[in-house]
C-alpha cells in the first residue's frame, strides 16, 4: 500500500535537486503535492510531469507575502497540508569568511532559515484549526553539525535550522505535529560546485568524496530519487523510524527523530 495515500505536502525548493526528487517521491506514494519554487518555470516542468497530483506555485520562502499565498493555493487547490517540507535553500561559494559579503549573508539566513519562520506562521493556524496534527520536514545539514572550511555563514544558517527543528518538536509535539530535520551531507545537486568551491572535475570531486566515511553521494535528479527521499517519506509514515539509510537522532522520545546522515548514504 501506497504510504502516503491522500496525503497533501507542500515541497519548497522542489524545482530542482533534493526537492524535486521529494515531490516525485511523494507523488508515487499517493500524495497531492504544491511544488513551490522561486523558479516558476522550473517548479511548472515538474508538476506538469507529475500530472494532476500536482499544481505549481512560484514563490520567495524569503517573502512572507508569497509564503502565505502559497499556502493558501494549497489550502484552496488540495485542502489542508498534512506535510510541508522546507527545503528551499542556499550557500554562498566556498570561501574564505570575510570575503562573503553582507547581502548574501543575508540571503542565506532569509533563505535557510528565517524562511522557515514564515511559513510556521503560515500553516499552523490552518493545521490547528484541522486539529489533527501534521508533519514538518525542515532540510538541515551536517554542514550544521560538523562544520566544513569556508562554508561559515551556510554551517551556521543549518545549524539553526538544526536546532529550531529540535526546538519546533518539543513544542508542537503535544499538538500532534511532528517536527523533523533531515541533514543530508551531499547530493550532486545545483548547489554542489559551490559547496566545493572549485571546478566540480571527477578529481576535485573525487577529493571530496574522501571526507565522506561511505565515500559516496546522492544525484537526486537522475539517479533512484526515491531511494533519495526515502527519509522524507518515512519521516512521515513512522516516526520511530530507523531504516538503514538514517542514524536517527531522538528529537523528543515520544513525538519526533531527526534523520542526521553523516555518512553519505543520502
Ligand atoms: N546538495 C547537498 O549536498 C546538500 C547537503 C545538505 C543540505 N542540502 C540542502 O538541501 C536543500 C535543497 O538543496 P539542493 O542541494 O537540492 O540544491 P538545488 O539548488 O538543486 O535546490 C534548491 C532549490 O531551492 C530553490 N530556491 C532557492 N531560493 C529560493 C527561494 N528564495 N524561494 C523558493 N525557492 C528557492 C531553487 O530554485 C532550487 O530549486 C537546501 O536546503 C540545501 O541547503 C543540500
């Protein structure tokens, strides 16, 4: 049986890499998913390829007006969403500190984290008023656990998004709402030549690839995006979850885990 049967989820970021393989995930398991993006046209080639299972909406998670609109064309076009995944996000280049400038600190921050923010703002009064609880899924990152030279500002926005994870569980877990945070540690995704830091050649990667104990990575675009996004769909059909992809860290013993691979079998 299809474990998202009916479901309805919102994807932030589902244009293109993590995101996109999430909402094709979730389609093949029976949800209804909005595929939000700022790349309106890449978020309209997704959902045209998922069909009527999908309806796309272009949207800033850094612009509470989009945010809040964006639930609303959920709320309107499929009902109540029982899963909203921020996934939306961004890193400057891979650099030296002091030479990321304060515009794109900034970017990062509204992007990565006070995004999540706005779109807290946005669902739980309509996931309250359903009253029967719901699933937040926020992308993290190991880059927030164990940080990596010249990503600063980027390890720090996922740092928080780690720890508002945490934070958003232990409060909302007697709602009902479970609170998650998935920390991948690399895919082969738009955002990894920057992550890099340099060209992204098989030696250069190959390097990289070393810093990671199973040595190997993600290409959620073209490679088994399902098995990808396994964490985003079991993160929702059990919360105890412990699958061989995940070392779960206990959020709240009773309402939440988080899903931190640092071992690049995601
Ligand atoms: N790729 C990795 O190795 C890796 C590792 C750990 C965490 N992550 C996280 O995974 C998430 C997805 O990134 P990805 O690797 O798939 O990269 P990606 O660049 O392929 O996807 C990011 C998506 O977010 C969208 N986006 C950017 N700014 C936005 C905004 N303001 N509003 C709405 N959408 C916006 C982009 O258009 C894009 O479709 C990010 O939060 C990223 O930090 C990635």
């Amino acid at each position: 049986m299809s474990q998202l049967n009916n479901k309805i989820a919102i994807v932030t970021g589902a244009a293109s890499g993590f995101g996109e393989g999430i909402a094709h995930a979730y389609v093949a398991q029976g949800a209804k998913v909005v595929v939000a993006d700022i790349n309106g046209d890449g978020a309209r080639r997704v959902a045209d390829a998922l069909g009527a299972s999908a309806t796309a909406f272009a949207c800033d998670v850094s612009a509470r007006q989009d945010v809040d609109a964006m639930v609303q064309h959920c709320v309107n076009t499929f009902g109540v969403p029982d899963i909203v995944v921020n996934n939306a996000g961004m890193t400057h280049d891979n650099q030296p500190m002091l030479q990321v400038d304060e515009a794109t600190f900034d970017r990062v921050f509204a992007i990565n984290v006070k995004s999540i923010y706005y779109m807290t703002n946005a669902v739980l009064p309509v996931l309250r008023a359903r009253g029967t609880g719901g699933v937040i899924l926020n992308v993290g990152s190991t880059a927030g656990i164990r940080p990596r030279p010249g990503l600063t500002w980027y390890n720090a926005s996922k740092g928080a998004v780690n720890l508002l994870s945490k934070a958003m569980a232990v409060e909302l877990g007697p709602e009902k709402i479970r609170v998650n945070a998935i920390c991948p540690v690399m895919g082969l995704t738009a955002m990894f030549e920057q992550f890099l830091g340099m060209p992204d050649t098989p030696e250069n990667r190959a390097k990289f690839l070393t810093t990671i104990p199973l040595g190997r990575s993600r290409n959620p675009g073209t490679s088994r995006p399902r098995r990808f996004s396994s964490p985003a769909i079991a993160l929702n059909s059990s919360p105890a979850s412990s699958s061989p992809w995940t070392a779960a860290e206990p959020f709240d013993q009773s309402t939440s885990t988080g899903a931190c691979n640092e071992q690049g079998t995601f």
